[in-house]
C-alpha cells in the first residue's frame, strides 16, 4: 500500500507541477541573481503578461473562494493606496503615524461590526474590546492561541495546557497546537456538522485553556452553537475564542438583511476572543486580518516586549517586526469606501447566488448537500467518485476545494460568482462533469487517486510525509 500511495502521489505530482511550474517553458528562469539588472519596462511587460494569464481563471469566476472581490476599479483604488504608502512600516510609528490611525480604526470598525458596542465593555476601559491587526487568519488564531497559553501559565499556573475545538475547526489551530506545544482534544460534529456541546462539555479538564467554534467552519460552510460552547466557557472561567476569518465580515451583514443568524460575536459574554479576515469578505488586499480580545489585559499576553537588548527597547504587538504599512492602509481603505451600504449590497448579491446555486446543486440527483450554508455549498455523491467529478471540473477550469471526511467538494461563494452568468456556468459544467465521469467510471490521472487514498488510508504519518515532499516541489525550479 505505501509503494501504491508513492506511485499515486508521484504521477500526480507530475501533473500538478505541470502546472504551477508552467512558466518555465514561457519564461526565463533565476537560479542567480543576473550579472546586470533587467529592463524594468521590460520586467513589468512579463508580470502583466502573467497576471492576465492567471486572471482569466479568478477573474470569470472559476475558483472557490481566493478572490472575494475582484472588480476592475476596487482593484485599481487599492492599488493606488499601497503606491502611495508603499514604504510605510508599523514598527516605526514615529515615522509613520498614519500606520497607528489606521490599525487602529481598522480594529475599532471590526470589533463595532462585531459586537463590542452591545458587548457591555465600555471604550476606555480595561474592558473594552480590542485587538491588533495581523497578516491573515492563521496569525490572528495563533497570536489568540499563544496568548490563551501564556494567560494561563501565569494567571492559573497550567503547564499543560488543552485546547478544545471541533474536528472542523481550520487548521490553523493545529498548528497553533504545534508550534506553543498546546495538546488539541479535538471533539465530534453532529450530522449537521456543528460541533458536539455535550462532548465539548465532558472534554473539560483542569487544564483546558481555551475551547474554540467557528463561524461559520471552514469545509461546510456551518455555524458552531457558539452560544451554548462560549456558556460553558464562560461558567468555568475558560476562554472562549470564534473563529470568524471565514464568516465576520458576511454574517453581521447577512443579519441585517434578514437572514437567520445566531448570535457569535461579543454580545455573547462568553466571547473572550474573535478572529476575522479583512483580506476576505473585508475585501482588501490579501495580508491582514483582525484578532479581538475583551479587555485590554488579555492582549497584554499576546505583545512581545524586551528590556535588556543592546539594540534598545524593543517591542512588537504580532509575530512580525518590520511589516508592510500599506496593507493597513489598503485595509482602511477599502473598509472607509464601501462603507455599511456597500457591504451590506455585496453581501445581499452573494448570498442571492449562494442560493441559487445551493438550489441547483441540489436538484443534481447524483449529488447531495452537507450542511446548512449561508454561502458555502458542500455536497458528495453516494454513487460516484465525487473527487473525479473535481477532475472533471478542474478540466473545464474550475478550481473547487477537496474535502475529507466525507469525501465532497464545496465552493465558497463570492462576489465573482455573483456575475452575471457564472452560476449557470458552474452548474453547467457540474452536470456534465456528472455525465462524462458515469460514462468514464474507470478514468485514471488527476488528483482523484491521491484524495481517495488520503479520504482512506489509515497510515497518516504517510500522507503527511507526502504532503511534505509536494512543498518541496514548489521550491524546485523545474
């Protein structure tokens, strides 16, 4: 078996490097740095020529997720903005002071969008809700995960420490439990996908730290019963974090418009902390996201400050030191221009075609619906290899999520989805990708193999080793 997951893993490796190496065969390759510098009009004709080439994909509207916005003009504004602050860095706020109203009001418009007016904690207290600006979703869990860590070593004396979340919770929570040596008791989900209150209650022990929900978990589209999960938190004087990155800037919006939403953000006294991703639903530019806390104190756990370096004080309120100040002010940037209205218009369009596609996806007798989704559509198939359907749809230029267990496929619905005919594209395409894969029910190649044995094999530590060698092929330059 493990010779057969090799040779799986080896053919399609070949034919995903294929792709994402194809530019050698286009153009030129540095292995050095070049004896003399190339023109720069010349440098830029070839990005241009590579941008237009990987646009026509995101751009029509064939990928999951990855590109929340896209139009034209909002492009072009955000643009402009990180030109003209290009050479900003938050480390050195004395330079450049509009990095701090920026970040600052970034958190403020977030934590207002989510709660903290209603949340009971007044601003300028030490209660009050706030947070920092990060590099994305993963940095926002990890700083919350690391500071949880770090509270409770000093405040409850836990050198053990636990965290409990479901098993649909993002990745990104591993590698927290990797990197700050936290043990992760991962809990069931219902049939519905939410996790497992019950189970989340019996998992408690003396040394659980924090117990984490999403809203909405990544795969499936699901929200967490984040009330009842944040109660049990706050009964024992545990944290409690909601993974919003996917869900905090769709949810507060889908929630004025009418829709069904439970409550996840700090209304609820249990929320002790939030993340959620401006770089997505947020629609700036990729590389920030916000992480919240209630009260000041606990963020004092996630700062990093040093008193005895030669080089002078030194301190730092994320993982980075030096960082890009103008995808802050993109970031502002794009939250001041679209404004309550303009997210709550985005938000009414894709939600209207997250549901005609949900609709649609569901009269395809050969697949079926996991989970109840406002904008992420997850469905499988009880009589095809759902992952050759993917194939399928990968050869017609669609670029859609493989998920494990169960093994189905989900498209998380954006603002390019919401153009005009994408939707009837998607289901199209889906419904011939139905006829080709049973009139080919023996069809070989793609990623399918691998995603089967992966769905299946029991030897983890070998789908992790090759999941190493795949990263390392990135690397290579041929």
């Amino acid at each position: 078996m493990t010779q057969d997951a090799e040779n799986k893993h080896s053919d399609s490796n070949a034919e995903h490097s294929a792709t994402i190496k194809s530019y050698r065969r286009r153009f030129k390759t540095y292995a050095r740095i070049p004896a003399t510098g190339r023109d720069r009009d010349d440098i830029l004709a070839e990005m241009k020529e590579m941008r237009s080439l990987e646009e026509a994909r995101w751009g029509a509207g064939y990928a999951s997720g990855s590109v929340y916005h896209g139009g034209e003009d909002h492009i072009e504004f955000l643009n402009e903005v990180y030109a003209v602050n290009s050479q900003s860095n938050p480390l050195h706020t004395d330079l450049w002071p509009s990095a701090v109203k920026f970040e600052s009001e970034i958190v403020s418009m977030t934590a207002n969008m989510l709660g903290a007016a209603q949340s009971g904690a007044e601003p300028g207290t030490p209660e009050e809700i706030c947070g920092v600006v990060s590099s994305g979703g993963t940095e926002s869990i990890l700083l919350a995960m690391k500071t949880y860590r770090d509270y409770a070593r000093e405040k409850k004396g836990i050198t053990k420490p636990e965290m409990i979340l479901p098993t649909t919770a993002h990745a990104a929570f591993d590698k927290a439990a990797q990197y700050f040596g936290i043990d992760m008791i991962r809990i069931p989900v219902g049939d519905d996908f939410r996790a497992d209150v019950a189970a989340t209650e019996k998992a408690i022990t003396d040394n659980t730290i924090v117990i984490a929900g999403s809203a909405p978990q990544f795969p499936h589209g699901v929200i967490d019963p984040i009330g009842e999960l944040s109660e049990l938190a706050r009964a024992r004087g545990i944290g409690f974090h909601t993974d919003a990155c996917l869900g905090g800037f769709v949810l507060p919006w889908a929630e004025k418009l009418g829709y069904d939403v439970p409550p996840f953000d700090f209304r609820l006294p249990g929320v002790t902390s939030m993340s959620a991703d401006t770089h997505k639903f947020g629609y700036a530019a990729k590389g920030t996201s916000v992480v919240l806390y209630r009260g000041l104190e606990l963020r004092h756990y996630q700062y990093f400050t040093t008193t005895e370096w030669p080089g002078g004080l030194y301190c730092s309120p994320s993982f980075a030191g030096s960082r890009a100040g103008a995808l802050s002010a993109v970031c502002w940037a794009a939250m001041v221009s679209i404004g309550e209205q303009g997210y709550l218009d985005n938000t009414r369009r894709i939600l209207e075609a997250a549901a005609k596609i949900r609709n649609e996806v569901a009269g395809i007798p050969e697949f079926q619906l996991f989970g109840d989704s406002l904008f992420v559509i997850a469905f499988g198939s009880r009589e095809l290899d759902i992952y050759k359907i993917m194939d399928a749809m990968t050869e017609r230029g669609w670029s859609l999520n493989g998920l494990h267990k169960p093994a189905c496929l989900h498209l998380c619905t954006t603002l390019r989805h919401a153009e005009p005919g994408v939707a009837e594209r998607l289901i199209e395409d889906l419904k011939a990708s139905v006829v080709y894969v049973k009139a080919n029910p023996s069809i070989e190649g793609g990623m399918a193999p691998v995603y089967g044995m992966a769905n299946t094999l029991p030897d983890r530590g070998l789908i992790a080793d090759l999941l190493r060698k795949h990263m390392d092929s990135w690397y290579r330059l041929s």
